[in-house]
C-alpha cells in the first residue's frame, strides 16, 4: 500500500451521486478528508473506512517537505 499524502488524487470504488469517482485527499490523519473533484463536495472518513473504500490512486501528490533548519 503506498503512502497517503495531502494532494493525492484518488479513485473510490463507488460513485459520489454527482457520477464522479475521483477525489481529492485535503487531510491525512486518523481521519482522511477527501473531496470530490466533480462536484467539490467535502467528506471526511476514518482511515479504516476510507482504506476499505478506496480503489486505486491516481495521482501521487507533492511528496512532504522534509524540516530544514532556518537560514541565517
């Protein structure tokens, strides 16, 4: 299973009722918010739920920045 990142791009395995199937991941944690890229409709699920919902993903989204120390 790869990573889940903010920005993801991914495919649930059932259609939102607008008849989009991607979404958008916009938080990770012990909850996922997603939202739907047809309709902008936002929902948030538990990790399990959403794991168990989740077909594929699409698009990987910018990998996190790593911490940097402040320039001086």
């Amino acid at each position: 299973m790869q990573e889940l990142r903010v920005g993801d791009l991914v495919q649930m395995k059932k259609p939102h009722p607008c008849g989009s199937l991607r979404w958008r991941i916009t938080r990770t944690g012990a909850d996922i918010k997603i939202r739907c890229e047809g309709c902008g409709r936002v929902v948030m699920l538990d990790r399990v739920v959403f794991l168990k919902r989740l077909k594929r993903i699409i698009e990987q989204g910018p990998a996190p920045e790593t911490a940097q120390e402040p320039a001086e």
